[in-house]
C-alpha cells in the first residue's frame, strides 16, 4: 500500500516537477542538448524538492478531487513554467538576432555555424554574442535568480483563468516581441550607421575613381571595421546585457501578477 503521506504530497509535489518541466523546455540552457537529459531531470528532482516547502501550502488548496480536473492543473503548471522560460529565452534571442545584424553588415551573412542552444545554424557574430550573453547571465547569478522567480511564481500565481485573462495576455505577448526587435536593433545600430557611412563614401570613390575595384576593397575594410567596432563595444556589453537581464526578471515577476 502507498503511505497516506505520501498520497498526500505526490500530487503538490508532481505540479512542482511540471512547472520545472516547462521552464526547461523554452529555456536556452536547459533545453540544450549539450546537457545530457538525465542531468536535466535529476536537477529538476532536486530544485523540486528544495521548492517543496515554499511551494506546498500555495498549491494544496489548488489541488482538484477528479483526476480530468488534476490533469488540467498539470497543463496549467506546465504553461506557467513555460511562459518563465520563454522570457529568458526571447533575451538571448536578442543578442542572436543582433548578432545577425552584425554579420550580414560586415559580409559574414553566409558564415554559419550550427548553435548548440538552439540546434540552428546562426551566422558566427550571433554565436558569439550569445556566448557572451551566456557568460554574463551565469556571471550575474541568473540561474540563481531564475529559480528565486520561480519560488516567487507559487507565491503569486496558482491557477491562470484563460477565460478571463487572454485579453489582458495578448497585449504584453506582442510588446514583448517588439521590445525583442528594437533592443536588437539597438545593440546593432552602431554598426549599421558607421558602414552605412562607409558604403556611401566608398560609391563616393567608386564616381570618381572607377578604375579602383571597390567591391574588394570595400569587403575588406567592412570585415575589418566590423571587428574594430565590437572589439569597441565589448566593454558596455557586459553593463547593457547586465541591466537587460536584471529588467526581464522585473518584467517577469509582472507578467506573473498579471496572470495570477
């Protein structure tokens, strides 16, 4: 026979595991495959049992009598980890679409390598900046403070009504994927505008100079320009990326009091 106790807490327990589940799936470092899946699961075990006290009493009143009722709550579980981890995920995004930025401007759109994270190919100056971005993230405890949210997650949500919260959702989905481009573009801009400048002197040269050959010339110097120019901009990334990562925790602890 099972033991009433553990009869009692298996079910809190199993909607703790799924919350964890959907944060695995959508975020960058857990859902790589460079991480074996037997790792991933006894890490999520652990986090779930040292979640378990915090998490216990917010979620027992929650749990249903039936088990269709139950399952649904494991579904609901599963949406809220998920909705944490796509945050997380949508800012490294923004440094891979930078990166693309970066490297169709200075000629290395065709330079692909394939992304551990996203098992994609992604142009070289994207992996780059998503190592960095990875650095940063670890750097400043994020791992630390996307569990902190997590724990702050049971406290703040125990059941999403979509009935009633999906035109509140709607809204705060499609800034959010705005607010993913424009900070792309942002991170780019100063590459942009500098070998836009340089496009337009070297056709400058090229009205009154035709016998240089500026389609060979001009390759060289943007590969070159492009690699000055983030050299340059290594030392306020770590500040920019810093600040971006702490702002989506903040936005993310919004997002849950809004669904909650």
């Amino acid at each position: 026979m099972v033991p009433f106790y553990f009869r009692d807490i298996f079910p809190i327990f199993l909607l703790i595991f799924i919350r964890l589940v959907g944060i695995t799936i959508t975020s960058p470092i857990f859902s790589s495959s460079i991480i074996p899946p037997a790792v991933i699961i006894g890490l999520m075990f652990l986090v779930a049992i040292i979640l378990f006290p915090f998490a216990s009493e917010s979620l027992k009143i929650s749990i249903p009598i039936d088990t269709w009722s139950y399952i649904l709550l494991l579904g609901n579980e599963l949406f809220i980890g998920f909705s944490i981890g796509l945050f997380i995920s949508i800012i490294f995004t923004t440094f891979q679409v930078a990166g693309e930025f970066f490297s169709y401007q200075m000629g290395l759109g065709i330079s692909e390598v394939l992304d551990p994270l996203s098992e994609v190919e992604v142009p070289v100056i994207s992996q780059v900046f998503q190592v960095f971005a990875m650095l940063i993230f670890i750097s400043i405890n994020g791992m630390e403070y996307e569990i902190l949210v997590l724990r702050k997650s049971f406290e703040l949500v125990r059941y999403v009504d979509f009935s009633t919260k999906v035109s509140a959702l709607m809204p705060q989905v499609i800034v959010l994927f705005r607010d993913l481009f424009l900070i792309s573009l942002q991170i780019a801009i100063p590459i942009i505008v500098t070998l836009l400048i340089l496009n337009i002197t070297l056709g400058i040269i090229s009205k009154f100079a035709p016998q240089v050959n500026i389609f060979m010339v001009g390759i060289n110097i943007q590969v070159i320009i492009g690699f000055i120019l983030i050299l340059l901009y290594i030392p306020f990334f770590s500040t920019f990326a810093s600040n971006l990562f702490n702002n989506i925790f903040v936005r993310i602890v919004s997002w849950l009091k809004l669904i909650g």
